[in-house]
C-alpha cells in the first residue's frame, strides 16, 4: 500500500484552493435516489469516498458520469429507474456514509435493504437515531443478520422528531421525509444547510437547516437539478492548521472562513495571524512559537471533532500545556500514541488529553487511524526534524484532495512513496 514521506522543516508559503466538502458531497450523491431526473453536482471533490458511494449508487441503478465540466469538477446522477434497494455489507462496511441511500431509497422505492454499518475506530456510532427517525416517518424497520430491512410501500408521511441528542447523519436521514415533517434538536452544522439548499434545487420545500429546528412541507415529487457543493470546511481547517504548524503565509480560496470560526479564533489565541479575505482566508506564524490553548469538541458552531486531531498535532510544540477534550465521539485520541512516535509529550484519560508542548519533533514511522487521525501525521511531519513516514494511507485519500500536491505548491516536501501492492499487517 502507498505511504507518504514528509521532510520537515519547509515552510509553506502560497495559495491552497479548498475542494467541494467531502461530508456534504456524499450526502447529496445519495439525494440523487430521490428523483428519475438528472441530479448535476458541480465543485465535486474526487476523493475514494465519493468514487466509492460512485459505485454503490451504480449498483443501485444510478447512472454516474464524472466529468470536468464548465465550473470545474462535476458529477451527474441520473437515477431513472432503481433497479436495486440492496446495499451490502461489503460496501456499506468500507464507508459508513454509504448507510446514507436507505432513507433515499425507501423514500423513492418504498423498500430498501441496507447492511448495519457496524462500529469504527473513533467509536461505536450506533444507527439508533436514523432508525428511529425513519420509524417516525412511517417506515416498518427490522434488523435481521447485519440487515436493517426498510418497508413504507407508501413512501414516508411527515412526522415531528426530536433528536435525544445531536445527529448529523440521522437529521439527514430525517429531511428526506414526503409530507410535513417538523426535525427538533437537529443538527446545525453547515453540510445540512447544503442540503437543504440542494433538495429545495431539486423541488424541495425544506427550511431552518443550520438551525435546531428544521421543517420540511411535503411536495408530490422532485424533479432534477444543478447545485454547487459547499467548500469543504474541515479540509479549509487542516490547512489552516497546517500553515500555523510549518509557519509562513498560506491563502486558502475558495474557502467560508465563517465556518470554522471556532477554530479561527483558537489559532488566533494561539498566536497565529488570521486575517479573512473576500473569498477565504490567510494564515501566517513567523517563526515565533505558539502557546499551548485548549479546546473541547461541540456540534457546530463548536469547534469541530474532525479538526481535533489536527489541533493536537499542533500544540505538540506549542509553549505550555494544552487540555484537548473530546466530546462527540468516545475513542478519538487513536493519534495521540502516534504523535508520541514523534516525540510528543501526551497523556490520555477518558475523553481528555493533555498535551506538553515539546521543543521539536523527530521524524518516524507512524500508521494511519482514522481519516482525520492521519492528516493529524502529516501536519505534525511538517515540522518534525528530518523524514516522516505515515502508512495506511488510503484512509487519507478517503477525504483530502491532492493533499501532496496542495501542500507541495507552497514548498512542503512531502511525496507518495507507491506500495507493491500488497496489505499492510
Ligand atoms: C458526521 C460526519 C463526521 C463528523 C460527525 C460529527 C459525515 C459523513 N460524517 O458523522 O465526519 O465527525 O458528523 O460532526 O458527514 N449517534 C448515536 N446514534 C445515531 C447516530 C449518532 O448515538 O443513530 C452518536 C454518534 O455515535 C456520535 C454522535 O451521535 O457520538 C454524533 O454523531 P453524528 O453527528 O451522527 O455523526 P455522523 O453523521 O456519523
């Protein structure tokens, strides 16, 4: 398997355009169920995830066409007819957002079958609330041998559902809804305004999304439709992250710098320059080392757990001790021991980690947990003293676009090293 090779000590000067955002992308892929008229989704990321649900949704009966069209990168779904409700364990288990098309589908076919996704590394991420939610909607929901079956031979009826906690996928799976449907204590975070945007696009009459309470009228059907995917927020927030770690001056375009404002606003505290632009934002440290500032995880517009593993990474060398706590997902410190290769000082209990910042880290030999456990890697290779070697890298070619390629144009040395081909142990 692949592996990337990062020298340190670069600093990164230059632009970094920000890609379509993969969380979002993903989501309106499988929105594409909804309707037998073409759904084309322009500022497409090419990552594996969205290949990968490219080829479940096929399976499905989806017609997709990758192609560079006028805006840039696109992808046209055409689901004219559904040839197949049935997702399977072997590709639902490779990328939990593939558990995504069961709403769609019994939504539009009535039936689905849909393998359980199971749990993950940053931990169990039960599917309660989706279920529930679909429940709600008038769906007959068993579970049979890893299976979730899904019945509503009469499509879905609107509901009202409170969410007993915050749930990206499950308020997602609750916007798919045909009649009125009223979505309390939905999640707020940006991806779900995309949506909104999307399905309104395609014939929708969805409102409140970005807010806790989300309401969807009913309409007879949904047509086809162009929509823009949002620039993705967490890829814009590792960059940040990145520049601040290696120092110089990076411009992020393409970017919504109001989207990660909580971070924005940690790195300020930590020392870095921030300074928003008219289509992103610029990030510089000059040489000065940063102090150690502490985070805690929240729903949006908290600071995000997907930028967790990346903020750890860059107080490992900031003045002082950092108190980092996580609070959505309960076993998402699988970076911290690997960060520790590199000589980080880090102690974990529970859902908190402490970090002591280090004058430097010495390049190694570190593995790849999680998708944003192993950009994490790469942001602390950036300024470790001589060569880091992060394996397992197809997790980061789940989610970052061009990643050498984004950070080499502004003077990282960091190159794929090709693997022979075979799994790593
Ligand atoms: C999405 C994002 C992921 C991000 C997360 C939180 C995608 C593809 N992934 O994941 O990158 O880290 O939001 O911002 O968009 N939960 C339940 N029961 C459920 C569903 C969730 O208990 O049925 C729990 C989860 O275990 C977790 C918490 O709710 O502790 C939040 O998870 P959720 O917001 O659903 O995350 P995802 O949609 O899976």
């Amino acid at each position: 398997m692949d592996r990337i090779a990062i020298t340190g000590g670069a600093r990164l000067n230059g632009t970094i355009p920000v890609s379509g955002a993969k969380n979002s992308a993903i989501k309106l892929m499988a929105a594409s169920l909804l309707t037998d008229e073409p759904l084309r989704l322009t500022n497409m990321p090419r990552l594996a995830d969205t290949r990968f649900l490219g080829k479940l949704l096929s399976r499905l009966g989806v017609e997709v066409v990758e192609r560079d069209g006028a805006d840039g990168q696109e992808t046209v779904l055409h689901a004219a007819e559904i040839t197949s409700g049935f997702a399977p364990y072997d590709l639902v288990r490779q990328m939990r957002a593939s558990f995504n098309v069961l709403g769609p589908l019994v939504a539009r076919s009535g039936q689905a079958k849909v393998s359980l996704p199971g749990g993950c590394t940053i931990g169990a991420r039960p599917v309660d609330l989706h279920l529930q939610a679909l429940e709600a909607l008038g769906a007959k929901i068993d579970l049979h041998e890893g299976y979730v079956y899904a019945q509503a031979p009469r499509g879905l009826k609107g509901a009202e559902i409170t969410f007993p906690i915050v749930s990206v996928g499950a308020t997602e799976h609750a916007m798919l809804a045909d009649g009125t449907t009223v979505i309390h204590n939905a999640a707020c975070e940006p991806e779900l305004a995309d949506l909104q945007d999307c399905l309104n696009a395609m014939g929708a009459k969805v409102s409140g999304a970005g807010t806790p309470t989300i309401t969807i009228t009913g309409v007879a059907r949904l047509g086809g439709a162009t929509h823009a995917v949002i620039p993705d927020r967490i890829e814009m927030g590792t960059y940040a992250v990145a520049a601040a770690m290696a120092g110089g001056e990076v411009r992020l375009s393409n970017a919504r710098p109001g989207l990660i404002d909580a971070l924005l606003r940690k790195l300020e505290e930590a020392g870095a320059g921030v300074e928003e632009t008219a289509d992103g934002v610029i990030i510089r440290r000059n040489g000065s080392r940063l102090n150690a500032v502490d985070i805690e995880t929240a729903p949006f517009p908290g600071f995000a757990t997907d930028l967790q593993a990346q903020f750890m990474a860059l107080m490992t060398t900031a003045n002082g001790e950092s108190r980092i706590r996580e609070t959505i997902f309960e076993n998402r410190f699988m970076h911290a021991p690997e960060l520790m290769r590199l000589g980080a000082d880090i102690s974990v209990s529970g859902g908190e980690a402490r970090v002591r910042g280090v004058e430097r880290l010495e390049g190694a030999e570190v593995m790849a947990t999680d998708l944003r456990a192993s950009v994490s890697l790469v942001i602390a290779g950036l300024a470790a003293r001589g060569e880091t070697i992060v394996s397992r890298i197809y997790h980061l070619d789940r989610g970052f676009e061009r990643l050498e390629e984004k950070l080499g144009a502004c003077g990282a040395q960091v190159r794929r090293i090709k693997g022979d081909g075979e799994p790593e142990l």
